[in-house]
C-alpha cells in the first residue's frame, strides 16, 4: 500500500511505476505496507482511505458553507456609507424601501434590508423611529 503526499492511499503492484489516483503525483509517495495478497491490500487501502475522504467531504462543505456567509456579510464600510446616502430622504433618514432602492441600484444586494438595518441598528450608525423609518447616525 501506498500513501500520497496529499493524504489518498492506494494499492499499487509496485512502487518504481505508480501515481496517486489523486493528484497524479509519483515523487511523493510512500509504501506504508506490503500486503500478500491483492484482496488484503484492498482492504487496507479502504480503511485508510475512508477518514481521508469523509474530512476532505467535510472540509468542503465547510469552506463553502463560510464562503456563502462571508459573501451575504460581504458588505464592506464603504458599500454601507454608499448606501446610506443615496438611501437617505430629505429629513436624513432612511426606510426599508429606500434602502432597498439603493442596494438594486448600486448592484449591493449581498443581504435584505431588513438584515441591514439590523447590523447597523446594532452598531449604532442608525438609530429607529418609530414610523418604520431610521435615523443615519452619522
Ligand atoms: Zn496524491
């Protein structure tokens, strides 16, 4: 039995001409084990291989997971202050509406609104009226 660089163990009649299913790789293998026979080789080479595959399922899974919600938080400092001045209405506040309006046209839709508002509501840079509207802080 074989074992990449890159963590896939395999079986291989021998070492001189084989590659890594994986990554295709020959420099960076090394013989873990020899086996007798081609039906215990088999085993071995799934056993090892199955903790290897459910991590990197895992770790896929994670990374997208963080990549989808670091786009929907994506909005940076300055997206926000974009938004917030052309969302504002003559008296300096802002609506769900209106900072909807603002998000469409600047090409910012990386959350709702509603969301928006919250994260601001709870960094203070807007403060709520009580006629659904919010007064920009700054
Ligand atoms: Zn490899």
């Amino acid at each position: 039995m074989l074992r990449c660089q890159c963590g896939r163990n395999f079986g291989s009649r021998s070492n001189s001409n084989s590659k890594c299913p994986r990554c295709n790789k020959k420099t960076s293998l090394s013989t873990i084990k020899s086996f007798s026979s081609s039906s215990e080789l088999r085993d071995a080479v799934s056993k090892a291989n199955v903790p290897d595959e459910i991590i990197s399922e895992l770790s896929s899974r994670l990374a997208s997971y963080e990549k989808s919600e670091r786009s929907n938080e994506g909005l940076t400092s300055d997206d926000i202050q974009k938004i917030l001045s052309l969302a504002k209405l003559p008296d300096d506040s802002v609506t769900l509406s209106s900072v909807n309006e603002s998000m469409i046209t600047l090409n910012l839709e990386k959350m709702s609104p509603e969301r928006l508002m919250e994260l601001l509501e709870t960094s203070s840079m807007v403060l709520r009226n009580p006629n659904n509207s919010w007064s920009v802080l700054q």
